[in-house]
C-alpha cells in the first residue's frame, strides 16, 4: 500500500537510521551506479526549497555524472517499507562554487557542509576535524530536487 509521498514524509523516514540510504546515478554508458551514503532533507541554501542533500566525496563518479546532467534517485529502505525520491540534482562544492549568480566561498561551504551533515542526523565530536576532513577530500553538496517521491509501507 502506497502511503504518504512527501518530502516531509522521507525527512521523517531517513531519521529512522540517520540517514542511510542507497543514492544512483546514470552513468555514460547507460549503465547505474549506485552506492550507499547518508542524506537528509535541508533547505537549499539559495533557493530556500526543501530538497534531498548530500555530502559527496570530491572524487566520487557521481559527482561527473551529475555535472553530465544524470537524474539522481536516492531510495531508502527501512524493514519492508520504502521511499525513492527522483529528480534533476546539482553540485554545490569547491569545484562548483556558483549557483546562478550566487558564489559560495570557503566559509560558506564549510558551513553548508555541516548542515547537511546534521540534516543527516550526523554529529561530530570534534568539528574542527571534520571540516579539514570536508576540505581535504574536496566533498561536495549534492541537492536532489524531489520531481517524483514513490514509496510502500507504513512510515511509522
């Protein structure tokens, strides 16, 4: 049975495990990549607009694929229950610092970088470290603008 399919329905269902969840890409070839990673849903930071977010390692193929124009799914599973959110993403990094006509520097990145990861239920013992960690590996935010939700099972 179909339930709730709003993006405050996946905030409330990725907080059941902080987050974990299963995000796919396209790749060139056609081919899916996926791999398992945490979200949350944050405000974006330009737009205002709830979406899907993430932290990608700076290096990750997804991060190609998206800039390549692939539609991201990120799909959560919890029991025998699920959600998958679908939509156009776009990156947010120190490899991508513009959002139309917005820049985010250093500053704003570590920043963003931190929300995200909260949003994910993430928390941090030493923040210092783990926003060197953020620099070091050139991480990158990922929103997933939520075109299609679908989803079975109870959210509860």
């Amino acid at each position: 049975m179909t339930t709730d399919l709003s993006l405050d329905a996946v905030r409330r269902f990725l907080a059941d495990e902080t987050g974990l969840a299963t995000v796919s890409t396209t790749q060139r070839d056609g081919r899916v990549l996926s791999s398992v990673i945490n979200c949350g849903v944050a405000a974006h930071p330009v737009t205002g607009e709830d979406m899907v977010a993430l932290v990608s390692r700076g290096g990750a193929a997804r991060l190609g694929h998206i800039r390549r124009g692939s539609e991201v799914t990120v799909a959560v599973r919890r029991g025998w229950a699920w959600r998958g959110v679908t939509g156009k993403a776009h990156i947010i990094g120190p490899d991508d610092v513009t959002f139309g006509d917005t820049t985010f520097d250093a500053e704003a990145l570590r920043v963003l970088m931190r929300e995200i990861y909260q949003a994910a239920g993430g928390e941090h013992d030493d923040y210092d470290e783990y926003d060197r960690a953020m620099r070091e590996d050139r991480r990158a935010a990922i929103f997933v603008t939520p075109e299609r939700i679908l989803g079975v099972g109870d959210t509860q």
